[in-house]
C-alpha cells in the first residue's frame, strides 16, 4: 500500500550531480521546511518520461513556482549519472531537481515500487506526482495506466 494524503515522507538518501560529482542528499533536505512538487517516472530517457512527462514541468514551471513552490523535483530509480545525463538533455538542468533513487530505497518505502521486468527494467518507480509540505504529503497522483494523465504538470498546477 502507498503512502497518501497526510503521511509524511520517508526518511531515504538521494544522489544528485553537483559540479564537484556525486553527493548524498538526505530527503530531509530535499522536503523539510518547503514546498516541494515532486513526479516519479519509471526511468530516465524513457519514452513517455521523456517526452511527455518532464516537458509538462517545464511547460508549467514559472506558474507552478508562481504557486509558492520553493523546488520540483523529478525522481526515478537510476543513477546519478544517468539522471544528471538525462536533466541536460531535456533541457531542465538548473530548472528542476533531478533525483536519483538508486536502490529504489524511497520508492519502496513510499509504496510506489512496480515491477517492469516484462519489458527489460527491473524494479522500477511507479509513475506519479505529489505536493509535500514540510516533508507531509498534500496532494497523491497515482497513475493506474500508462500515459501522463494525472501525474503532468497540468495537473499539479491546478492542484495549487
């Protein structure tokens, strides 16, 4: 079962790229104190992640910090590498927080780990959104079919 509405976030460790390499980023750093927009998508230069998922923040970026939103974040179940590889390429480098969830260690503890070993990737996050106030969440979107259809930053806008 998923964490929801209410919960508190998971204590975890991110890795993020800085200009002096990999750090460790403990998730209370990342939500405590702030309001933070934050989208899991299964994986890094995916398909649907790529080129629909991560354009919707960007597209709505300004007006969603407009909204009083001190950081978005994008996480997924890669590396640092790749996840700093792939915020260049899509252009979000500097604009949205790329999170790398190596182990899955959140995404298991928020309830959100899926299984996509069918198609060649393992243990992946399940692709979704959320709005976190000092580390407790305000707003759950839980996508339960493929596609960017409540987890986009449309969405997120409005739920602001």
């Amino acid at each position: 079962m998923s964490l929801t509405v209410g919960d508190r976030v998971p204590q975890a460790e991110f890795f993020i790229m800085t200009p002096e390499g990999r750090k460790k980023l403990p998730s209370s750093e990342v939500f405590n104190g702030k309001k933070i927009v934050l989208f899991g998508v299964p994986g890094a230069f995916t398909g649907t992640c790529h080129k629909l998922h991560v354009p919707s923040y960007l597209l709505n970026l300004d007006q969603i910090k407009a909204k009083g939103v001190d950081t978005v974040a994008c996480l997924a179940v890669n590396d640092a590498d790749v996840m700093h590889a792939w915020s260049k390429q899509t252009g979000a480098d500097g604009k949205i927080l790329f999170l790398a969830d190596g182990n899955g260690d959140f995404t298991r503890a928020m309830g959100l780990e899926r299984d996509f070993s069918a198609g060649g990737m393992g243990k992946r996050s399940a692709r979704y959104s959320m709005i976190v106030e000092n580390g407790v969440i305000k707003k759950m979107n839980i996508e339960d079919k493929p596609g960017v259809n409540v987890s986009g930053g449309d969405t997120i806008l409005e739920q602001l």
